[in-house]
C-alpha cells in the first residue's frame, strides 16, 4: 500500500510529535522513554526496517541501477539519531565483511527468505550499529552450530539454508 508520494514516518502519518523526552508519560525517570523514526515501506521500496538498537531505514533502486550492475540508495536514522544516506552497489558485498545495511540490500535485493522472522540474518546482526561490519557468513556457523547443540534442528536447517542462499549467490557473482 502506498500512502502519498514520500516517505513517511510513523509520527508524520497519525500526525503526532515524536516525544523525545527521557522521562515516561507519568514523570517516572526509572522508565526513560525514547522514540524512533519508522519508514513504512511503499511501492518504490526494496526494504523498509531496521534493527533493534534504534536503526531505522529504507531501500530503493538508484537511478543508474541495472541488472547487471544493481546499485541501491539507503536512507535512513543511525542507532544515534543521525540521518544517513548511502548508495551500495549489491555486486561489491563482501559477506566477510558487511555492515546491516548491506546485508539488507542484499537480502532484499533477492528477496531471501525470511521464515517467520523479520530477518534471514543470525540474531547478533540485530544488534549492530550503522557502520559496525561482521563476517555473515562465521554468524551463520555459530548460530548453527549452537541451534545443532540445543536441538533446534529446525531452526539449524532455516540458517543453514539462509547461509546457502548467500554462499550461492557470492559463487554467482563470481562466475
């Protein structure tokens, strides 16, 4: 569904002001009270998401993207609060050594599957910062291994096969 013809944040669509005070509504400093920007995704979006520490952003296509030479734009708020843009070319992805937003792109761009999670991604992905990089495809190994060690086979074979899908798609890449 597309509301208008931007990007809008939730705050911006029910016309409410985001409350950025630190105390909560009763005045309780014991539960400090924080807002966060969410982008609903429209039409022109590959992804609209984030993570868990406050990072919050969308994807589109770049104007010069093709398919042999996919570049997307991502656009959003740093874990800090800070806007940020940055233009990734899916083909140059290193999954030794990728940032979240990256990973994103790239998940979104193949439209990986996602199970009945919000991400294909091992959960320590959910926690990095904007410009904070990991080795994709060492997190699929230790969740696997460590779902194998509590027997959660089948949450062991959806990591497996998510890890697969990248693995595949960087031998692509490659050829």
């Amino acid at each position: 569904m597309r509301i208008g013809s931007g990007v809008q944040s939730v705050s911006e669509l029910f016309g409410k002001r985001q409350n950025n005070s630190k105390t909560s509504v009763n005045g309780n400093e014991a539960f400090p009270q924080t807002s966060m920007k969410v982008y609903l995704k429209t039409d022109d979006m590959l992804f609209s998401g984030g993570n868990g520490i406050g990072l919050s952003f969308y994807i589109k296509y770049a104007e010069e993207s093709t398919d042999d030479n996919p570049v997307v734009i991502a656009k959003g708020i740093d874990e800090n609060g800070k806007e940020f843009e940055e233009k990734i070319n899916i083909n140059d992805i290193d999954l030794r050594n990728a940032s979240y937003v990256e990973m994103s792109a790239l998940e979104a761009y193949y439209d990986v599957d996602r199970g009945n999670s919000l991400s294909s991604f091992p959960q320590e992905t959910g926690h990095m910062g904007l410009n904070e990089r990991c080795d994709l495809i060492s997190s699929f190994e230790k969740v696997i291994q460590d779902m194998n060690k509590l027997g959660k086979y089948d949450l062991q074979m959806f990591y497996m096969r998510n890890m697969n899908t990248y693995l595949n798609l960087e031998r692509q890449k490659k050829a």
